[in-house]
C-alpha cells in the first residue's frame, strides 16, 4: 500500500463520509480514510429500531463515561458515541433536523465568516432528498442530494396522533416540515432512513465512493497522533493490527474524529492548552488555549405516562409479539422495527414573548427505562413519555486527556447547568411540560402520570429533578470551534486550525455554537460546504 495521499482523513463517521467523497471525486486526488471501528455491515445498524442495540454495543461504540458533573448532583453521565464506519451516524437516532436560522446567524457572530443561515441553507438544499407523503400516501420527492430524508408517519404508532392534537391545544402550529419554510410547530420527526433501512453518513457518501481507485479506507485504524514539521501537519500515524504504521500527507490531514476524539488527538499530537501538555509530558509544539474547551451538549429528561390505549409497548415489550414485529421486518420492511421512536418533535416558545422557538419537544409513543449499562428495557404497559429540551444551553465544558495514551479515554467534563440561564430554561421548559401533560388530548389517554408527576413539582422540585435524572441527548460540539483567533477559538472559518498549516478539524467540535435540533444535519451540511472551501478556496 502506498504511504503517500493527497489528503488524510480521520474517522468515517458523519463527516469523514462526506469528505472522502467530495475529495475523491477527482481521480487524480488520491485520499485516505482511517476509520478506528470496523463494518457498518449489521443487522441492528441497518434496522431502524436496532439503535436500541448499538447504544450500548462495544463493538461499534466508543462508550464514553463522562467525569462526575456537579451540575447533575455529582452523577456521571455515558456516552456512547459511533465507532463504526459511518460513526454516530450509524448508531443514531436517525431524527433529521437542520437547526434553525438564528443558530448559524449565530456562527457567524462567532467568527465563522461565511457560515450564516442563507449560506448553508443553500447547502442544506443541495445535499437533501427529502421523501415526503401526498396525502393519498404516495411518495414526493424534493430534492436530489445524496442523503434521504423521510417522512415515516405512515408506519408511525396511531397513538402518536393525541400528541398533535394536544399541541393544537397548547397553541402551537403544527409544523408541514421543519427542514423547509417552518421554524416552528410540532410534526411527524423526519428520519434519515430509506425504504425501511437506517440511511447513514456511510450509504450516503461513502458507498457509492468506494469504487473508486484513488480512494482507499482502512478501517480498525487507530489513528496515535499527527506528524507535524515546523508549523506543518505532514502526516499521522496509526495502529492496525497492534502494528504502528506512518503516513504522510502532500496536500492536508482532516480531522473528522468527532467531538471527543477530534481535540484529544490534537492534544496527543503536541496542539493544545499548554499547561495540560506539560502535566502528561506531552511537548507543546502549537500552544492552543482552546482545544478542548467550550463542548456543548443537549440535556433532557424524559416524563414517563401509563396510557389507557395501546402504544408501542403493547408490541415492543412482548416477547411473541416482537418476533411477529422482527419478521414483519425482515418481510416487508415495514412496522414498528421500520421507525425510530422518537416520533413526534419539533420547536416550541418556552414563553409567549421568547423571540425564537427555544425548546424542542419529543413526544414519543413508548416508555421504557435504561439500565446502568446503557441497554434499554421496553414497559409490558402501555405508556408514553413526554420531554421538554431547551435548544441552545450556554453551559460550556471541556474535553482533556487523561494520559499521554490514545488508547487512555479523555475526561469529559460537561459542565451542565453552570449557568443561571440554563438553570431557568430548564424550570421554564419544565412548567411548559407540565402544561402539556394537562391537556385534554393527553389527559383522556394518562391512565397514570408516573413518579416524578411534572404536574405536581414545584419550580425548585423541576431544577431538582432534572439534576438527579437528566441526561446527554447525544449532541457534544464545539471542541474546535470555528472563530476569528486562536484566543476564542480552534480554527479559522474554513476548518483550518490557527497557525499552522495544511491541519483542518471538520466535525461537530468545528460548531462554534451548538445548534437546535438534532446534530446529525448540521454536521453532514458542515461537512459538505467545508469540502467546497477545500476544493474551491475563495
Ligand atoms: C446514540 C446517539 C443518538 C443520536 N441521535 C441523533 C439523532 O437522532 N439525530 C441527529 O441528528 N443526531 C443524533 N445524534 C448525534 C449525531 O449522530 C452526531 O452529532 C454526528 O453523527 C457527529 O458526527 P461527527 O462526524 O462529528 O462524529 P462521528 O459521526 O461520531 O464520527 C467520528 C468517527 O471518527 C472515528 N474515530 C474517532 N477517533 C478515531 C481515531 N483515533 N482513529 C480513527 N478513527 C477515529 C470514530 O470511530 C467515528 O467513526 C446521536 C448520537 C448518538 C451517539
């Protein structure tokens, strides 16, 4: 195999995919993609529903912990995060949401020049087939962009169906599409998921590039650190097989390792805050004071209802009638395995006079309860949960190395609710829950509110609650973030990190800020414009 590549990308995960496409399109750039985990080839990858099964899976996941977080009363958090091809894309939710305007406005204030909302709109459009429904059920086609984009309500749970009612009677719109011309409203969530199958970072992007000869992926590739020469990224190296292996860049190295492993690697390689260096006898080659810093996530809390009509539960948590619902499945590709349960969503005003939606609702047909190991148990009873996610926390945490050992996790250190802003989000977003579950739509079908009743807990109780039980929506960024200097920031707006060169990190660390919605969109849209500024600087 050959050592030398135009380009060097690490991780194949949503954004690796993209750009090891858009790089290798021209067939004398020759590009190689390293990629920590192995096949994104499996059954419960592939299967809409089967993310119950990776979410804790250590074979495609990297099944983070996070530090103790005084914000959450002390508790540590897991985070599960891709290691697969296709990375987080292929263990996800599959819940496709752009963002909304005001948070890419908001980059560019950051300092990412170039990255307001009219620009990536445009990005957005360019990379999207959306599949929507006529009304007689028949499928539209908007768009013709590599990644699908679907509306699932036809295989959605009926149950799902009181949840629209009941956001008619809290006043809010219900939204057509929440990736066109709405900002606001609930709808039916939009998946990334074709013909019944989880459509991926990987099938959009990476497959149908595989054929081509200028292109070579390595997977269980744990890249070590980045060679840099003077002031240049030259190449990298990486562990196969427990062998070490070297190879050089002519052109650049791309980090697309995600928000954790994206800034630990810089760390490792020397490009980071000097002080933490120094502590694990690392030599500071590029002092950064930013690398690390400024993560962001999305914390909720799921209410959890008993229901007087059925709900997935009534399938989900029986054994016989799972496996009916398996070989549905396996036959048509249709039923419940077909469709994410994250099944009605979208953004709401925590208040009247908010000047944006500033919460995201889920409103999901099905309870369960998660174990300490991170598996999933479904309910034998009907039941529903209900949750209120405030959309831009201002809390802001950080990611270091723990050892001067890639194989050694990094310490995730979140920081939740540092800040009174997001203390008040989450009580205010808490009484519009509780409103929520006082509806007449949700009141006929609660057999019971179960324990903690939202309906019942006081503004301090709220806070509380959400300390003890809250946990990650799966959405760090912000760990490189794009800015003007390396004062407030990682790199400059096209990716590339302050001071040095041929060195870019594009992934969800590169948001400078985190964005409402889901992360998946973002980052796949991040990607795609940040390979155009590669290939077409202006
Ligand atoms: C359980 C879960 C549910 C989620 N649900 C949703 C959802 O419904 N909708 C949504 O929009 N978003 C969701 N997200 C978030 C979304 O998937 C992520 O924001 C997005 O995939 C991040 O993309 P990325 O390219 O930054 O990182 P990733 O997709 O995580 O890719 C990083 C890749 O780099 C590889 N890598 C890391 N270190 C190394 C190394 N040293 N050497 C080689 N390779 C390396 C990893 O193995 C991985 O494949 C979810 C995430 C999770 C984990």
């Amino acid at each position: 195999m050959s050592k030398v590549f135009d380009f060097i990308i690490v991780g194949a995960g949503s954004a690796g995919c993209v750009l090891a496409n858009k790089l290798s399109m021209n067939p004398k750039t020759k590009v190689l993609l390293l990629e920590a985990g192995g096949s994104d080839n499996k059954f419960w990858i592939k299967t809409p529903l089967g993310y119950a099964k990776t979410f804790s899976d250590p074979s495609v996941n990297w099944c983070y912990s996070t530090a103790p977080d005084i914000g959450l009363n002390g508790r540590t958090a897991y985070w599960p995060r891709g290691r697969v091809i296709g990375g987080s894309s292929s263990i996800n939710a599959m819940a496709y949401l752009r963002g909304l305007p005001h948070d890419f406005d908001d980059w560019e204030t950051a300092g990412a020049k170039g990255w307001g909302w009219e620009t990536v709109r445009e990005t957005y459009e360019a990379l999207e087939t959306q599949v929507e429904l006529n009304p007689d059920g028949t499928k539209k086609f908007q768009g013709n962009g590599p990644l699908i984009v679907s509306d699932l309500s036809k295989n959605m749970h009926p149950f799902s169906q009181h949840f629209l009612r009941a956001a008619t009677e809290m006043g809010w719109p219900l939204a057509g599409n929440l990736n066109g011309k709405d900002t606001e409203g609930l709808m039916t969530l939009r998946s990334t998921v074709k013909n019944g199958r989880r459509w991926s970072s990987a099938d959009a992007y990476l497959r149908p590039a595989l054929k081509r000869p200028n292109l070579c992926v390595i997977k269980a590739a744990k890249v070590q650190n980045i060679t840099i020469n003077g002031t240049r990224a030259t190449g990298l190296t990486y562990q196969k097989g427990g062998e070490i292996h070297t190879v050089e860049a002519i052109a650049e190295v791309i980090l697309s390792a995600g928000a954790i492993n994206s800034p630990q690697l810089l760390q490792l390689s020397g490009i980071g805050p000097g002080g933490l260096l120094k502590n694990h006898g690392i030599p500071v080659r590029h002092d950064m004071p930013q690398v690390g810093e400024g993560l962001q996530d999305h914390l909720a809390v799921n209410h959890y209802f008993h229901a007087t009509e059925p709900t997935l539960n009534n399938c989900l948590g029986h054994p016989v009638k799972k496996i009916f619902a398996g070989m549905q499945y396996i036959l048509t590709r249709e039923g419940p395995l077909s469709v994410p349960v994250n099944q009605i969503s979208g953004f709401v005003r925590s208040t009247p006079d908010a000047t944006v939606p500033n919460v995201q609702i889920y409103a999901n047909p099905i309870s369960y309860s998660t174990q300490a190991d991170g598996s999933t148990v479904v309910e034998p009873n009907a039941g529903f949960l209900l949750c209120a996610q405030p959309c831009r926390p201002s809390s802001r945490g950080t990611v270091h190395i723990a050892a001067n050992d890639p194989n050694v996790a990094p310490t995730i250190q979140p920081n939740s609710l540092s800040t009174q802003k997001d203390c008040d989000m989450v009580v205010t977003a808490g009484k519009l829950l509780a409103k929520l579950a006082q509806t007449p739509a949700i009141q006929r079908v609660t057999k019971t509110r179960l324990n903690p009743d939202i309906t019942t807990l006081s503004n301090a109780g709220i806070l509380e609650n959400f300390r003890n039980r809250a946990s990650t929506v799966f959405h760090p960024t912000s760990t490189c973030r794009m800015g003007s200097d390396k004062t407030t920031s990682v790199t400059d707006s096209h990716c590339r990190v302050h001071g040095l060169q041929a060195l870019r990190v594009i992934d969800a660390s590169s948001f400078p800020n985190l964005t409402s919605g889901n992360t998946n969109a973002p980052v796949v849209m991040l990607a795609s414009r940040a390979a155009s500024l590669i290939l077409k600087p202006s």
